[in-house]
C-alpha cells in the first residue's frame, strides 16, 4: 500500500473517530441535562447557577469573531502591535491593542477564542525566530518582543 492510500485510510479511520467522540459528547450532555433537572427539583437554585455557567462557556465558543478579526493577518497584527509598543507585550496586551486598532469592542463576547489565536500567532512567529519570550508578568503572563 502507498503512502498516500494509507494516510486516506488513517484520515477515514479518524474521521470516524471524531464522528463517535461527537456521539458521545451529545450523550453525556443530554445525561448531565437528566441530571441538573433532577438535582433541580431538591436544590431549585442549582438549576439557575449551573445553567448559566454552561450557557456563558458555549456563547463564548460559539460566538463569532468580528470580520475584521476573521481577515487579519495575525502575524502582521501582532509584529505591527510589537513594533508600535516598543516594550514587551502580554499575549493580552497584544490582543487589546489589536482590536482596539481594528474597531472591536472590548467586551465583544469572541475575544476569549481571539486572544487564543493571538497566542497561537505568537507560538508560530517564535518557530520562526520573528519574536522571543522575554519575561513573565506576574509568574504566569508571558511577555514577548520581536525579535533583533
């Protein structure tokens, strides 16, 4: 067998994993809903705290970036955000600024999944020797330069 038959066939075998991962996510949503409407009827503020938790986490996953975040070149945003800065930047700091410049909202519920992207984009540039990590804020934040 070929090389490129055997990646078809590992992509298939995968696919159908996903496919019943996805089945299995569905199911248990549906067993811990079973179970909050039970808990509910013993505990009628359990309904009202783990209902909201669970409805903020799939809007913030679900809702949509800006087009103006869906069509920048991060990696141009973020060496531009660098460069104007002239100090190390958070990955926050970097994406505060870029939507700041592109119009955004600050409270746009999308930003929790823009500022991963944002630490992606910073992830790729390091591989490519574009910035460095130069510190850290607070022992956890890093802090990121270009690089000279």
């Amino acid at each position: 067998m070929g090389i490129a038959e055997e990646l078809k066939r590992k992509r298939t075998e995968l696919i159908g994993e996903m496919e019943q991962l996805a089945l299995r996510i569905e199911t248990i949503k549906k067993q811990v809903a079973a179970i909050d409407q039970v808990i509910a009827i013993y505990d009628p503020a359990h309904r009202d705290s783990s209902a909201a938790r669970a409805n903020q986490k799939l809007a913030r996953q679900e809702a949509p970036l800006p087009a103006a975040l869906v069509k920048l070149n991060k990696s141009a945003a973020i060496l531009e955000v660098l460069r104007e800065a002239g100090e190390p930047l958070s990955s926050a700091d970097c994406t505060n600024r870029i939507v700041a410049k592109h119009g955004v909202a600050a409270d746009d519920p999308a930003l929790p999944r823009f500022v991963t992207h944002i630490s992606a984009g910073l992830s790729s540039l390091v591989k490519r020797e574009r910035v460095r990590q130069v510190g850290t804020v607070d022992g956890r934040k890093n802090l990121w330069e270009i690089a000279r």
